[in-house]
C-alpha cells in the first residue's frame, strides 16, 4: 500500500508531534511518501524516518503556511499533487487548512477544542481552524479516526459524523528511574489556556507545595508570577527523571483529547491529579488518578495534600493507571490505524 501522509507537525514538538512520530515509526508495512514542506533543515525524526527504505520524504520551495494555506482557499496544491507518484491513500494526522485532492484519505480528529473553547486561541490561531474547515474535512474523508471513544461520541453528537474508529495511541518509551522523591507536583505540556496552567501555581502555592512546569507557551509569565518554576523544554531523559522524582502529574485541564502525561507518569511509577472530563476517565479508569473539577483552585490543592499525606494512595493510584499504559503501544495502534487505511485504500 502507498500511503500519503502530511507530515507538517512531524517536528513541532508538542502532543501532534509525539502522536506522528509514534505511529510513523510503527507503520513499517508499507510504502510512505511524507510532505514536510519548506526548505528549512529537517528535524530529527524527520532525518530518522527520511534514513528507512520504504520513506520518502518530500519537501516544498515555500513554507508550509503558505503551501497549505493556498491550498484550503484554491483546492490546489493538492497533497497528492505535491507527492507525486501513485497514491493508494493519504493520511491527515491532524485536522489543519491542505486540500487532499482526488485519493481517498483519512483524517484523525484529537479534539474539538477550536469550537469548544475558541476564546484559549489567538485570532491567528482561529483564522488559521476556519481555514481547515474541520467540519468539510471529516464529512468528505473515506475514514475518520479517533484517539478516543469520548470524542468519537462528541463528533457523532456534534457533528452528525458516523464513520469514526478509535484507534487509541501509544505511549514513547519512557526509561523509569530510581531517583530521590521531590516535594514538587509536575506540569508537562503546552502553558496554553486550555490546559490552565496558572490554575495548578495557584493551587501548589495554596498546598505549600512546589509546582514545576516542563514546557513552554504564551502562559509562562503568567505562571511564573503565580509562584510556578518554569523548566522549558526537557528532553525524554530528562523528563523521565522529572516524572519519576515527582510527587504527582497534575493535568487541569478544561479540555482534553487523550493526555500523554498521565500515562507516562504512570509508567514511572508517579500518580496523577486531573481534571474530571471523560477523555481522562477513559484513560485512565476510575481509580487511576485523582479527578478534580476543571477550574477548582481548592479542589486541586486539596488533591495536592491528600496525595503528598498518603503514601498509600499514591502507590495505589499510580498501580492503577500502570496497568492501564501498558496497553498503550505503538505498534498496536499503528495496526489499527493501517486497517482503516486499507480499508479505504480499497
């Protein structure tokens, strides 16, 4: 099978990118044509799926905004066109402005965020979803896929949209270590409003408690002013011994549409604090994490000391959701992904 992929994010560095290098990386079957448009160096996932046999990797004379943007407003390029070659299928990884052209595709929906919460982005960020059209997207995609059974029922409600499978991601390889516990609750992700960062500094501060955060975005001041410790970027190692060391993951999030952190947490040993929503309960069951209100500052800092109090319950906690990351591999999810696009392929 020749399959098509846009490969924009392949090295954004944020939750998209770990979803495409994670199932790139499994789908080995098959021939893989990948569009990272510009000139611009190639990262190093991009580098290391450009080295396999069955990878070829396609790049523009313009950026990606430019090549994508034109194409959602004219039709063309087209994804197929820029790929050249025969096409079996082309896969969108994620919902974004590009015209498909005539090969069958799938699409994979990770949330709805734009539309339930267009207020957390810049009005760059809302011209650039308008532009993707997500609605027109999934309705004329041969397959849509889900990362979980909580969104597929969200884009059956909200979208009138039956033909959504759930192929739940894998999770990297993270490395556990023994390293002395911290008193410091740990963040990772974007500091975006969505996520609500400043809400866990706020709520740490309350406990009495140190709140780390490992990643970056507009949010940082704010977080920082609000008694956070910013961390920037770490690399997995580093991050492995964040999570290890951690008195717990906390995610309070107002949204969400899978949730890496947790889950690597979990394989590290390290409970977690999250938000209530049902993408999260779906994860990580109900005695895998703490569930908090999303915008409860008292609720989450008591969530803090309950934890920090109870060794017990941390251990418990943190068994729970183990059990639930182990299912999480890439090459399970690359084999369900492939099925769909075979399926349409044919």
């Amino acid at each position: 099978m020749r399959v098509g992929v846009d490969a924009r994010h392949l090295d954004a560095g944020r939750g998209i990118a770990v979803y495409l290098q994670g199932m790139l990386g499994a789908l080995t079957e098959d021939e893989l044509s990948l569009l990272v448009p510009g000139r611009a160096p190639l990262g190093p996932a991009a580098r290391d799926l450009a080295a396999r046999p069955d990878v070829r990797v396609v790049r523009t004379r313009a950026p990606g905004r430019a090549v994508h943007g034109a194409a959602a407003l004219t039709g063309v390029p087209t994804v197929a066109h820029l790929l050249g070659g025969d096409l079996d299928v082309v896969w969108i990884p994620a919902l974004a402005p590009v015209a498909p052209g005539d090969v069958p595709y799938v699409v994979t929906v990770h949330d709805r965020s734009f539309e339930e919460r267009p207020g957390d982005f810049t009005p760059y960020e809302r011209l650039w979803h308008a532009a993707a059209r997500p609605r027109r997207l999934a309705a004329r995609a041969g397959g849509v896929v889900t990362d979980t059974a909580a969104v597929r029922d969200e884009l059956r409600s909200a979208w009138g949209l039956e033909h959504a499978t759930v192929v739940a991601p894998g999770l990297r390889a993270v490395a556990p270590r023994d390293v002395p516990d911290a008193q410091y609750v740990l963040f990772v992700g974007a500091l975006e409003p969505r996520k609500d960062p400043v809400a866990l500094a706020r709520a740490a501060s309350s406990a009495g408690v140190a709140a780390w955060f490992a990643g970056t975005g507009r949010l940082a001041d704010a977080v920082r002013a609000a008694g956070g410790r910013l961390l920037g970027r770490p690399s997995d190692a580093e991050l492995d011994g964040l999570l290890a060391g951690a008195l717990a993951l906390v995610l309070p999030s107002h949204l969400e549409g899978f949730g890496f952190p947790p889950l690597e947490a979990a394989l590290c040993g390290t409970p977690s604090i999250v938000s209530d929503l049902p993408v999260l309960r779906e994860t990580l069951g109900d005695d895998g994490a703490l569930f908090v209100a999303p915008g409860d500052d008292s609720a989450l800092a008591a969530a803090i000391l309950r934890l920090r109090d109870d060794a017990a319950l941390r251990g418990a906690t943190a068994d729970q959701a183990y059990a639930r990351a182990r299912a999480h591999t890439w090459e399970r999810a690359a084999r369900e992904l492939r099925a769909v696009l075979a399926e349409v392929a044919a």
